[in-house]
C-alpha cells in the first residue's frame, strides 16, 4: 500500500516547482545551513569523503558542490581490457539487453520506446535499432559524475522536456515509460564502433543536469531543443575514454544505447549488479 501511494502521489506533485525548491535550497551559501544539510546528507546515505579530493564537509561551497564532488586521481583506474567499454558511471544496473523492434525493456513487463526517448525522431534513432542498451541507476550515495564509455566526437545534442517521477526501482516497476516521459539530455557520439547515444535522465528533486561543453542544458523556456555540432569546426568536441561528460545534481539514471552486434556485455552482468565508473561492462567490436 505505502509503494502504491508513492507512486500515485507522484502523479499530482509539481514535479518541476518542488525540484527548483530543492535547487535553491542546494544552491544556499550560509555556512551554518549547507553545513548542516551536508552533514545530514552524509549520516543518511553514509557518505565517505575519503575518496573525494575534498574531505572537509565544510570545505564545499554549498550542497551541490558537495554532490557533485571530484574524486581523488586513481580513485577510479580505468580497465585496461583491449576494447573494453567503460562503465560511465558508479551505481547499480537496472537493466541491459538488445533493443527488439524499437522498444527497450523498463521492468515488470513495461518497455518503452527508442523513437520516443531520443526526442521523436526516427532518422535519430535508426542506428540504434536492433542495436544494445544498458540502463544505469545512480543512487543519492554515488560518485555523480559521468564519463565516457569510449572515446568519441559529438555529433548532436538533445534537451527534451518532461516530468520528473522518481527513478528509484518502485517507480521504474510501476510508471510505464518512465524513462521516455521525464525530462533528459541525449548526447549522440560518432566512435570508431559507430553512434553511441549517453541519454542523462533527470529525476524528482533533480535540480539540472549538465554537461562539460555546454554547461547547464536545461533552457529557459522547457521545449525540445537540439543543438548540432556535426559541422565543420576549428575545435571539435572530442572526448577521450574515460574523460568526463557531465553529471546530475541529485540522483538519477544514465541509458548507453549502441548499434546492432557493438557491444557484448560481461558475463555475470544482471539487475542490480554494482557498478563503478571506469571498470569494464562489456567489449565492443573492432573495426
């Protein structure tokens, strides 16, 4: 009953007046007031600063600093495996497989639709068809940066707007389409195994979502806009393996999508398996 009443509830809320109420309160700079939602956040979700190259709760400018927190140098090797295809990011595997006749798989028998999570465009999502998925869910605890699988150059970046449910695993049980229906930010890379789609998927009390070349996505007014960057220019947008691509403020998911027969996936690798930025979650072909 407490699981159906959560997930109705989302239905009503306001989803974007309650995630900028959160932002404003992330974003305040009283000392007495980030540090206390700081430490409180820590002894909740028993954070360890150990890793991160600021230790001092107090030595981060406000709560969003705190989150989006730089790890240590080698806090995260990167696996060294020929081909390997890194994982983006630290959290947990909600789900990964093929993509079948243009639907990928949610949970409990809900799928929802390529053409629809990549903002409506079917030239967009061809490649993709037939092609491999995996669905990664970062919790509030996680390291929230993101990072590139394989190297790659940007073609085309897509905010698309949308609600905010939760992305916790009673919402992704129970809300079809989740992941076509909240707000996200689709970063499509030309790689030497072909297109790679990295779709960052905001959620409830996601107060924005950014990325490294453009900063903060979210425009001002929410419509679907695309920004191109497959023209000829004096400095392209190309991002090593392993380097960084953005992050979340507040917890979220991250969807990789790749073209048919790119990438196996590791043995052993299932729903609700722990993953951590830089290790291998699969290999991808050769050219």
């Amino acid at each position: 009953m407490k699981k159906r009443f959560f997930v109705f509830s989302q239905y009503l809320l306001p989803h974007h007046l309650v995630s900028r109420a959160v932002g404003c309160l992330a974003e305040t700079r009283i000392p007495w007031l980030k540090n206390l939602l700081i430490r409180a956040f820590m002894r909740r979700f028993q954070i360890d600063l150990s890793e991160a190259r600021i230790e001092a709760p107090e030595g981060y400018a406000d709560f969003n600093a705190f989150f989006t927190r730089a790890l240590k140098d080698q806090a995260r090797p990167l696996s060294t495996e020929e081909h390997g295809l890194l994982s983006p990011c630290d959290g947990q595997v909600s789900q990964l497989g093929s993509i079948t006749q243009g639907r990928i798989f949610q949970a409990k028998g809900h799928h929802f639709s390529l053409i629809d999570l990549l903002g409506g465009d079917l030239q967009r999502a061809e490649p993709f068809m037939g092609g491999s998925f995996a669905t990664l869910y970062l919790s509030p605890k996680d390291y929230h940066r993101v990072h590139m699988p394989l190297a790659g150059r940007l073609r085309e970046m897509i905010y698309i707007p949308g609600r905010l449910f939760s992305v916790n695993q009673t919402t992704v049980e129970s809300v079809p389409g989740l992941f076509a229906r909240n707000e996200r930010v689709v970063c499509i890379f030309d790689t030497d195994q072909g297109p790679m789609a990295v779709v960052l998927v905001g959620a409830m009390i996601v107060a924005s979502i950014e990325t490294v070349w453009a900063g903060l996505v979210t425009p001002p007014k929410r419509i679907l806009k695309r920004f191109c960057y497959d023209q000829p220019a004096p400095y392209p947008i190309q991002l090593d393996k392993g380097a960084e691509l953005g992050h979340f403020r507040l917890g979220s998911t991250v969807i990789l999508l790749f073209g048919p027969e790119v990438v196996t996936w590791c043995e052993g690798l299932k729903p609700q398996s722990p993953v951590r930025m830089g290790e291998a979650l699969g290999h991808a072909r050769t050219a």
